[in-house]
C-alpha cells in the first residue's frame, strides 16, 4: 500500500505527464480503428480510458491499479476487434447491422428506427472538411491484390459534391490516400494532383503482379481503382477534360494494358452519364464499338425494357476480367447501330480467346464475346453513341494514352543518360529530337482540351483527328529514337521498359492511319480557317 500511497501524494503535474505517456502507448497497442471505423466498442475504447485515468490524474482513485485497469480495457478491445474481423456473425453482434439511411432521399422508416432526425445527416455532409464521414455512401474495400502494405480502402460518396469522396486508404505506416475534402471543390487542381497521387500509388503497389498476372492482375487493379473512386474523372467538355487526359497519360504511362482497360471503363462511364444513365459504384466497364466481319450483335425486345441479344462482339478488351459491357448492336431489321448495356456475369455470355494471339497489348486478353439471349438494356436512342458531342471528345482522350506511353520511354532514357558517366553525344541528339517532339504534341493535348471545355457541343472531330495523328506520329517517333539510342539492353533486360516497348506499336495501331489523315484533309475543307497560323 506504500508505493500508492507515494503515488497520490506525488505533484498532480507529474501524474498528468506520466498518465500522457500511458495514454499514448494504450491507443497505439490499440490500434488506429479506435479512433477510425467509429464502431459500438470502438466507441468504448473512445471514452472510458479517458474517465477511467482522469481519477489517476487528480489522485482520486489509485495510480497503478487504475493504469491497469485501462490497459485491461485496450486488451479487450483488441481482442473485440480480432474476433470481428475473423467472424462475421461476431462482427454484427458486436457492431449491429449496416442500414442504408440515404440513397438520393432519406429513408423515413430506417431513420426513425435509428434515431436520426432529418436535417443530422444534411449536417454531417456539410460538415468541412471531414464531412464524408456522413455521406450517403460508405463502404470499406479489402485490397488483399495490392500486397502486405495496404490495410484497407475507405470509400465515402457525397452526392452533394458530384464526385467521389475518398476519406483514407489506410497503410500500416501511412495514409496511402489522402483525405479529399468539399473545399477540393473550389481547387480543382490540388483535387486532381491528389487523385494522380492516389492513383499512382495503388499501381505502383501492383506493378510486380502485372509481370506474372496478366489480364486478371489489371482486372483486379481496376476493380480496385473502381472501388476507390479513383475512376471518376471529369467528363470530356465538363472543363476539366486535360486533368481527364492527364490522369489517363498518367496510368499508360504505367503499364499500357491497364491503361487500355481504365480508359475503356472510364469512356463507358462518360457515355452513361452523357446518356444519363446509372452506373453502379465500384462495377468495371468495357466499351466496344469494333464491327468486325462477320462479327455483330443483334437484339431483340423481351419487354418490360430487358432486351436478348444474340451474336459475336470481337476485340472486347479485359471482357473476361469486366462486370459490364457496353456496346453497339443492330436490330434485326438491320436498323442501328445502338448502346447496349449487359451483365457479362449471367448464362447466356461467353468469352472466346481462341483467335487472341498478340505478343503486344497481350495482356488486355481482347477476345470474342459471344452472346445467346443474354439480357441486356438500351443506353440512349438509334445512332445515339455517333451522334452525341462525346464521341470525337472521348476519341481525342486516346491520344493522351499514346502521349502518356511516350513520354515514359523518353523518361527512361533521360534516367539512363543522366546516370551514365559518359551518355554520349547519340543519346543527346535522341533527348533534344524527343523534347521537341513531346513538347509539340503537349501543347497540341493542352490546346485541343481547352477547345472541346470552350465548345462542349460543337463537333470535335478534326480536333480528335488532329491529336490523334500527332501522338500517333509523335509516339513512333520517340519509340525510334529511344531505341537506337539505348540498344537492346533495356528490350532484353528491363522487363518494364520491353513491356512498353512492345505494347506501344500494338497500341497505336487503334489509330486508323492514313485513312485517320484523309478523314482530317476534308474537315479542313470548307472550314474557312486552319490551326497552323499564329
């Protein structure tokens, strides 16, 4: 009984100190959930330590005895929470069961059984900076795909703002993303370099599967993009559409398969919310509009809005990896094209490869989907996917890609100059070629995306044309230079570099060539003015 006795006795300064220190080291045994995921005994964790070492603080109650006791309530907690993870059944028992309060309109019934009055979650969503923590939408997302670093994603829907909002992806070490808040709003650009950020942290955790997982490792990338909210990029013509290009220059110029997936998925997205159509959170996209021979999608009505469709799509890119798809298909009459939305998860859907042999761009696993009566919707009217301003704004947003794909070959060979005790003059010459390409087509992106945002409505099809040709040229261009100047060591032995390097040629390839040039010689025709004069 001594040494309490000696403890209540001692200055109330030292306690407070010695009590900060004890503090500190519970909520770290405890673990960052305490203070995150805001659960029932989360909640306990939260508030009785805190009541429980005020009376060590002021002497009232014994010093030791009253520590333990508050350790022996972080054990609890801890073992509360690997039990919850470990358990579903434990996990509702202890945290009681999700209820959707909000979805576009509140639902009466729920909020009154939970005790929440209407205005509270108007409040929590303009509640600053953390005001995600209240949104309609809220989930949280294992990443198991991305490796041991990354714990879990936090993933927060404010309609109120008209993006997503990411509140954390949470690391052992560190925040992998960082919080997105409603002042973003008003700085566009801080948004958008954090969303890159964002991105190219989740890639770089992956890049290592991309070697050994194929398709299915970007498909899993994607998924995981998707789910994060990373996936909402401003729409062509919104405004925005350079920091749309630059976040898709971005992720080819990581790994081009999983560029030709996001840039798939994310045009699906922009033509649904041009039609103004329903997309759900998290699902992953493919858009395929090819009319190979011999190879076309007829539909026919089923009523109540479903439609069968039955026939081959060809050069469906990631489908077998995809939870949508959105393509064009004919009606039988031979009327069309239209859009087509389909769940390629149901019985009626296969996926054949037999004919996808590229070496280039193999791991898009862009085989033939065969459909037999799989149900599917409409997206739009007749004509409606060639017709709408989108079209020649999304196909513009191609050329970012090749541009993204160049600019890091050219990066690589920067680093590798750079690091040479003696670069030589060749590879000086291949730089100032490649800067002078790049810096061109560059300024050709920026301007034709402030173009399309200055005239959203207008046809932008010798915009596209001419962006598309640039990069196309601009991207074999660098390609050559890279090459010669570097030799065959990076193809043989930097399996990053010979990815990109056999990609690119596959990749450019969508472009349709001299057809693409003709097609941009007669849009100058008639146009009265031409881009080339100052």
């Amino acid at each position: 009984m001594r040494s309490f006795s000696v403890a209540a006795r001692r200055p109330l300064r030292d306690r407070a100190l010695a009590v900060f220190v004890l503090t500190l080291a519970m909520i770290r045994l405890s673990g960052r959930r305490s203070f995150g995921q805001r659960r029932p005994f989360d909640a306990c964790i939260a508030v009785l330590p805190g009541s429980v070492l005020s009376r060590a603080v002021v002497g009232a109650s014994p010093f030791w005895p009253t520590v333990f006791a508050c350790f022996a309530l972080v054990a609890v907690h801890r073992l509360v929470s690997v039990a919850s993870c470990r358990s579903p059944w434990f996990e509702r028992l202890a945290s009681g069961d999700k209820r959707e309060l909000v979805s576009g309109a509140m639902a009466g019934p729920l909020t009154s059984s939970a005790s929440i009055t209407r205005p509270a979650p108007d409040r929590s969503r303009r509640a600053g900076p953390l005001a995600s923590t209240g949104s309609p939408h809220r989930q949280f997302k294992p990443v198991h795909s991305l490796g041991p670093q990354v714990d879990e994603v936090a993933i927060v829907r404010n309609d109120t703002v008209g993006f997503p909002v990411q509140r954390v992806v949470q690391s052992r070490d560190e925040p992998l993303l960082l919080v997105l808040w409603h002042s973003a709003c008003r700085n566009r650009s801080m948004l958008n370099e954090t969303r890159r950020s964002a991105l190219k942290r989740v890639i770089d955790a992956a890049k290592e599967s991309f070697a050994v997982g194929g398709a299915s490792a970007r498909g899993e990338v994607l998924k995981t993009l998707a789910g994060a909210g990373l996936d909402a990029l401003p729409r062509p013509g919104s405004g925005r559409t350079l920091e749309r290009w630059q976040v898709l220059a971005d992720v080819a110029a990581t790994d081009l398969s999983l560029a030709k997936l996001f840039e798939g998925h994310t045009d699906a997205q922009a033509i649904l919310a041009e039609a103004a159509s329903a997309s759900d959170v998290g699902t992953t996209w493919g858009m395929w509009a090819a009319e190979a021979p011999g190879a076309r999608v007829t539909f026919t009505e089923r009523g109540g809005g479903a439609y069968a469709l039955k026939g081959t799509k060809a050069w469906c890119s990631g489908a077998r990896h995809l939870d949508r798809g959105l393509l064009t298909v004919w009606r039988a009459d031979g009327a069309g094209p239209f859009l087509a939305a389909v769940d390629l998860r149901q019985p009626g859907v296969g996926f054949d490869g037999m004919h996808w042999q590229a070496v280039g761009m193999s791991a898009t696993d862009s085989h033939d989907v065969t459909f037999d009566d799989a149900l599917a919707r409409l997206v739009g009217i007749e004509r409606f996917y060639l017709s709408r301003p989108g079209f020649w704004q999304g196909g513009a947003g191609i050329a970012a890609c090749w541009h993204g794909a160049a600019c890091a070959l050219a990066d690589a060979l920067r680093q590798r100059t750079e690091e040479a005790p003696d670069a030589g003059w060749h590879r000086l010459l291949a730089l100032g070629e490649i800067d002078r390409t790049l810096s061109a087509n560059a300024a050709l992106l920026r301007e034709a995306a402030a173009w399309i945002d200055a005239n959203p409505d207008a046809d932008a099809r010798a915009i596209a044309l001419r962006t598309r040709a640039a990069a196309e040229a601009g991207a074999e261009r660098v390609l050559r230079h890279v090459t010669r100047a570097l030799g065959a060591t990076p193809l043989c032995r930097d399996a990053a570099f010979a990815r990109m390097a056999a990609d690119l040629p596959v990749f450019i390839r969508q472009s349709h060539g001299d057809r693409d040039l003709v097609a941009l010689g007669q849009a100058l025709l008639g146009d009265g003015e031409t881009s080339w004069r100052l």
